[in-house]
C-alpha cells in the first residue's frame, strides 16, 4: 500500500542486517550541483527489525513529531540528563536506589531511547534474578526515566506503565519448583517437535540461568572437551566453566552449526534472542500445551534436585550452577575441579 504524500516513507537496506527496515522524512530540497535537478533531503527516523514496526514508528511519529535528533538518544544518555537533574533534589538512599536499579539495565544502556519497547523493559524484570521489592524499585525507576522522557519530547509513548511484576510478588530466588521426573520425560517425548523445545533441556541438564545461555556465543564453547564458558553473570560465582552433559551434546552440536549467528541460541530469523521473545514465543506455549506450570528459573533447581538424587558431591553441584552464597570460604577459595570430574558429574544425571 502506497503511503501519503508528505507522510514519510519505509524501505528495506540491502544485505543482512539485525534491523533492515529504515523509516525517513523529507525536511527540504536541495539543488544536486552535478546534475542540477532539485533532489529530497531525508531525515532518519530509525531503523526496525520489521516492517510493521517500522510503519508503527513512522505512524507514532506522525501523530506527534518529535525532534528527529531524539532518536540518537540512547537509554545511558537519558539516564545520565535525568539523574543529573533528578539527584540533587532527593536523598542519598533514594540515589543509591536508583543506581541500583541503573546497574540492572545494563542490556538497555545502548539501545537508542526510541527503540526500546514492553519487551524490552519487561526482559529486564524477568531476568534479573531479583526479588518482589527490588523489581518495585526497577518499575519505579523505569517510570521516573519515562516521565522525564516524555516531558522531554523524546519518545510519545510510556512503556514503563505496561511493566508486569504483580504475578512474581511472593516469589524469591530460592523458592524451589522443579521439573519433577515425568514432567522431565514429558518434554524428552516431545523434543523432536520442533528445535526450541531442545532449549528447556539444554537448561535442565546444565543448571545455567536463562539469561546465560541465551547469551551465550559460539566462541565460548567447546564441544570437544564438552564445556563452555559463562563470560558475564549476575553473580562472580556465575562466571564459571558449564559442562555439558551427554544427553544433549547433540542439540548444542546442532545450534552450533544452525547459522552464521555468533550466538547459540538464535530467532528464526538467526538472530540474537531476546528472553522475552523466547518466553512468549516458545517457552510459554510449550508449558501451557504440556499443562506444566513453570518459570525458566525452575529449570535450575531441577539440575540441583536431579544432581543431588544422584549422590553428586555438593560442593560440584555449586560449581556447576554458579552458587556462590551457599559455598563455604574453603570451597570458594581452595577447591578447583577439573572439566572432566565436572563432565563426569553432570553425566550422573
């Protein structure tokens, strides 16, 4: 369908690209001084991972204009103006709150302030490992960043106000839920229906955080020697070597080899996975069908459970799931295990 005149336009940039669809806006004309013809002079608005985002941009933006320099604007930057304005008017635990809340958007930081989107904000929420009052305090935050935003003329549109937390209040890193033993079977049963039901065994026989395998490259896995790295955690003991278990070396072996993505793990589309694209797309659905009722994080006290059945050695347990708190200074400090002792362990399972 052909857009208005004057209304702007959507195109699609050639070769492969994360984000291929840009939208523009003609501002003026110029005289070309080599042919001399008047040619348009285009303004970019942005650039989308489809096309139906991109006319939603290029619609919100026509209902009300903004400041097309605004769509430089990245989340840092918005953060930086507002605390700049925000912190001399509040007090000293009010600002240490809010740069708690600051260090766990550390997957925002980049992202131009226009881009960003419920999913975006609610990935945040769900992945951060946090309890029920601190992701109040994260909501807080977001609401504050959007307030001046939006007075600010930056975006014309408060996600922040969409952000869902009410469902997890009680919840807490430690309540245990998991996967019990024909619920495991179930999905064995159900694997080979499609490559995205790999991923929930990949994470029961592994005990990493959602978050980390789906961050998880390439370059960080060895599957000769069956391990892989976990580079960045919210934790220091979640930095730390992941064997990987027999029983599914065939699906990392697979997403290996899947495509030119420098992740494992990628969209159909070979791109990098958002947890929220995976959880509504994929994970959710799946459970539902499979009339389960589990989080991703269960996934993790199902290793522990399933390692502990087998008589593992505690202190290999923490190794492997990255659990610092429960580890003793001795074991912090002085234990090493080789992979192949943490291979053979999580074999056991």
């Amino acid at each position: 369908m052909k857009l208005p005149n004057g209304y702007g336009s959507v195109y699609k940039l050639s070769g492969k690209r994360r984000k291929p669809w840009g939208v523009r806006k003609t501002i003026g004309w110029e005289i070309d001084e080599k042919t001399g013809k008047v040619k348009q002079v285009f303004q970019n608005i942005g650039y989308y991972e489809t096309r139906p985002l991109a006319l939603q941009a290029l619609a919100e933006y026509n209902a009300n204009p903004y400041d097309l320099d605004a769509g430089k604007v990245t989340f840092q930057d918005v953060f930086e103006k507002w605390s700049a304005e925000k912190y001399s008017k509040i007090s000293k635990s009010n600002i240490n709150g809010y740069n708690a809340s600051y260090k766990v958007c550390e997957s925002l930081y980049d992202m131009k302030f226009v881009d960003i989107r419920k999913g975006h904000l609610q990935g945040v929420i769900d992945t951060s490992g946090k309890n029920y009052p601190t992701l109040r305090k994260i909501r807080v935050f977001f609401n504050q960043i959007y307030k001046y935003a939006m007075e600010n003329d930056l975006v014309t549109k408060d996600y922040s106000e969409f952000v869902e937390i009410n469902h997890m209040k009680g919840d807490s890193d430690n309540k245990r839920d998991p996967f019990s033993k024909d619920e495991v079977q179930k999905i064995w049963d159900n694997v080979e229906r499609n490559e995205y039901v790999q991923i929930i065994l990949m994470l029961i026989y592994s005990g990493v955080r959602i978050s980390e395998l789906l961050d998880l490259k390439k370059e960080n896995i060895f599957l000769e020697e069956r391990y892989f790295d976990v580079i960045e955690s919210k934790t220091d003991a979640g930095i730390r070597k992941v064997p990987i278990s027999k029983k599914v070396l065939p699906y990392f072996e697979y997403w290996m080899n899947k495509n030119e993505c420098e992740y494992l793990l990628s969209t159909p589309e070979g791109e990098h996975f958002l947890y929220r694209n995976y959880y509504d797309s994929y994970w959710k659905p799946f459970i539902k069908e499979m009339n389960m009722k589990h989080k991703p994080h269960d996934t993790r006290h199902t290793t522990i459970s399933m390692l502990a059945a087998a008589n593992a050695n505690q202190t290999i347990i923490k190794r492997i799931v990255g659990h610092a708190g429960a580890m003793s200074l001795t074991e912090r400090v002085y234990t090493h295990f080789e992979i192949k002792q943490l291979v053979d362990v999580i074999d056991m399972i």
